[in-house]
C-alpha cells in the first residue's frame, strides 16, 4: 500500500480507501463540495458560500507539503471514484509547530465513521511532520463535531466566544 493509503470499512458494511489529494482531484473535490448542504458548507467554511469558486477547490488539491496535507475518503461508483469526505491541517505561519485542523463528510455519508477515521489518520501524519498542536474553530451549534472532538483520545482546550468554539489539543511531545 502506497503512503498514507488506508483500506477502510463504513459502520455500513462499505469499503472505502483514505488516501492523500493530489491535484488531479479538482473535479472530485469540487462535486464533493458541490453536493454539500449550506449547513455543511457553513460548518466547513464558516461562511455561506453558494459555490466554491474553481480556484480555491484547485488550491485545495495543490497541497505544499511543507505546510499542509490533504486526506480524502473515496469511495467506488462502478468504475468511478467519488470522494465523500476531506480532512486537512494547515501549519500556522506564526506557530510552525501548530497546525488547523479542519474536515467535512458528504450529507449522504455521514454517521458511517468516515469522519472519526480520516481525523484519526490526519494525526500521525502531523506528528510526523512536527505538528504539536492542533487546533480548529467551529460553531457552537456544531455538535457533532464537538461531541467527536470531545471523545478523542486527546485533552481539549477550548474558548467559547460569540458563538464560536476555539479549540487545542496536544497531539505530541
Ligand atoms: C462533523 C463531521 C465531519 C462528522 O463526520 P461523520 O462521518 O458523520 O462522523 P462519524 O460518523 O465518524 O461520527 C463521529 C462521531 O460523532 C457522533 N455523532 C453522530 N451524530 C451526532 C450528533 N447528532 N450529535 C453528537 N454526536 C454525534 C458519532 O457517534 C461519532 O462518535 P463515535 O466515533 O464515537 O461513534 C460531518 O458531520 C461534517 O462534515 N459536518 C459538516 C462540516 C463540519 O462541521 N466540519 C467540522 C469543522 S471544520
């Protein structure tokens, strides 16, 4: 199995493959992100966008490993492959040894485990990348995300303030 290549199972039964966005993956991430509800939109990207615009999905899949990595979730369709979820951290420029974390499942893949494991895989390759510190910002009305982040394996830090969710965990020594 190539680097960062993980067989998976969905709580359904499914097999589905995490492995790393490359920058052929424009148009799989952009339908991704296409068949998203605006309350995932808004979950993901803090803001109510009706359309990526081309250029940020194509910045998305043009992933500089000095400072970033890139998981997608896919799955088979016949002989397509369709992606149902990302997960991404991004080193912060003013804390090289920290880094924001930040993902999303496609609506009709949710509560199948997909989001737990791409998380659960983005970790080590952070850690091996020197990545201390994790950290990512969410609405408090995010209960999903928090009740995941919540039963981690890690000690969260968070700050609550006009409606948003700052939060920091330790992934390392
Ligand atoms: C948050 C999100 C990534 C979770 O993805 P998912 O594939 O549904 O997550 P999982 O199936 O792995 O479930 C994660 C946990 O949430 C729990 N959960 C599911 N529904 C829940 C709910 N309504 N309230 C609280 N917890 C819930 C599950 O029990 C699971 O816990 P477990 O792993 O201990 O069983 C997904 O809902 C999503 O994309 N949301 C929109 C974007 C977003 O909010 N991103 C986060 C900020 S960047």
């Amino acid at each position: 199995m190539p680097e960062h290549v993980f067989e998976e199972t969905l709580k359904n039964g499914a097999p589905y493959l995490i492995r790393p966005i490359a920058p052929d993956d424009v148009n799989r991430l952009g339908r991704l992100y296409k068949s998203l509800s605006p309350q995932s939109i808004y979950f993901r990207f803090m803001a109510p966008l009706e359309r990526l615009p081309r250029a940020l999905v194509r910045d998305l899949c043009d992933v500089n490993p000095e400072r970033e990595f890139a998981l997608a979730a896919e799955v088979r369709q016949g002989r397509a492959r369709e992606f149902i979820g990302a997960a991404r951290w991004l080193r912060e420029s003013h804390d090289p040894q920290a880094a924001q974390i930040m993902l999303v499942v496609a609506d009709g893949w949710t509560n199948l485990g997909a989001g737990r494991t791409l998380y659960r895989r983005l970790i080590p390759i952070a850690r091996e990348r020197g990545i201390r510190t994790m950290r990512g910002l969410i609405l408090d009305s995010n209960f999903k995300m928090i009740s995941m982040l919540v039963n981690s394996e890690f000690t969260l830090d968070t700050d609550i303030q006009d409606g948003l969710v700052s939060f920091s965990f330790n992934i390392g020594d």
